[in-house]
C-alpha cells in the first residue's frame, strides 16, 4: 500500500475525496495531508441547491474556486 493509499484508509477517505500529498515534518512531529475532490466532482451549493463543479486554481496551496453563486456575493 503506498503512503496515499495508507493516509486514505486511515482518514476513512472515499470518493469523491483523494489524497493528494503527504508530508512528514519530523521536526514539528507532525504529518500534513492534502486532500482533493477528483477532478469533475460535482458539489451541491448548501445555499442555493445549484449544482456546480470545484475548479481547482492553486494547485500549490491547495485552494480551489467557489462555485460562482459563492464566489460572486
């Protein structure tokens, strides 16, 4: 099993959901996980029901567009 798989399983991770990065910070005894909806996930919007993609814009920070009825307020 490799360390994506391994951190999935112990997260209790399924789809839609994957583990993107995993980082050991021995000196902050620490792990860090980055997780990421699969690539044409679909989300509905809590506040308007609109059902919109995830677009992710920064892969670096791991940080993803709104889908518009949020992103425009």
């Amino acid at each position: 099993m490799d360390e994506r798989s391994l951190y999935a399983t112990i997260l209790g991770l399924g789809a839609p959901w994957d583990v993107e990065r995993v980082e050991l910070k021995e000196a902050e005894q620490a792990v860090h996980v980055w997780v990421q909806p699969r690539v044409g996930t679909r989300f509905v919007c809590p506040e308007c029901g609109d059902v919109s993609p995830i677009h992710r814009s920064n892969s670096s920070t791991g940080s993803a567009d709104a889908p518009s009825c949020i992103r425009d307020r």
